[in-house]
C-alpha cells in the first residue's frame, strides 16, 4: 500500500493527493501511530501549499519518530514554508518545553541551523 501512495504522490495530481490522504486517513484510523501515513498527510498538504495542515501532521509524525530522518527533513522543510525563519525559530522554542529526550536533541541541532 505504501508504495502505491508514493506513486499516488509522486503523480503531482491534486486528485490523485486526496486519494493519497483517504488512504492514509483510513490506515490512521485503525493505526494512529503509523509514522508512514502520518509522513503522507503532511507531504500531501504541503505539496497542495496548505502549510498549516502539513505542519499539524507532520508535527505528529515527529511526536511519533523524533529520530526517523525523513521525517526530520520534512519536519524541517514544512516548518519554515509555515513560519519565516524567526518564527520558526520561536516555535522550535516553544516545542522544546514540551518535548520528549529524543525530540530535544532533534530540536536543538534544528534551532542551530536554521
């Protein structure tokens, strides 16, 4: 399945996106953990410019698998097409009150080279 949503994604259709998404959304309702699909809902957003909605799912994929580095990349790549730079910086701030050990160190390294 997963690989049929790369393909999906990888197509640059907006429809073929929102069947990307019903896919994902249906395997997040029975594994709300899945960082795969979570991973899928922010690219979909994103590629479809909705910054906001990327950023909420791909803040749940870091939450997931702070040390899977697509998902670091992505978390990266979304965050400052959201926010310009000082305001991401602002938001790693923020995120760093609440963070788990694994997603500090992450957040930290971000912080420094952004």
């Amino acid at each position: 399945i997963l690989d049929y949503q790369y393909t999906l994604y990888n197509a640059y259709s907006d429809s073929l996106l929102l069947d990307l998404r019903k896919i994902a959304l249906a395997i997040l309702s029975v594994h709300p953990h899945n960082v795969d699909q979570l991973n899928l809902m922010a690219l979909s957003y994103s590629e479809m410019k909705d910054y906001n909605q990327a950023y909420k799912w791909i803040r749940k994929a870091i939450e997931v698998a702070p040390t899977e580095v697509e998902v670091q990349q992505n978390f990266k790549n979304i965050l400052l097409k959201t926010f310009k730079v000082k305001d991401a910086k602002k938001e790693i701030r923020r995120l760093l009150l609440q963070a788990s050990e694994p997603l500090c160190g992450f957040l930290t390294v971000l912080y420094t080279s952004i």
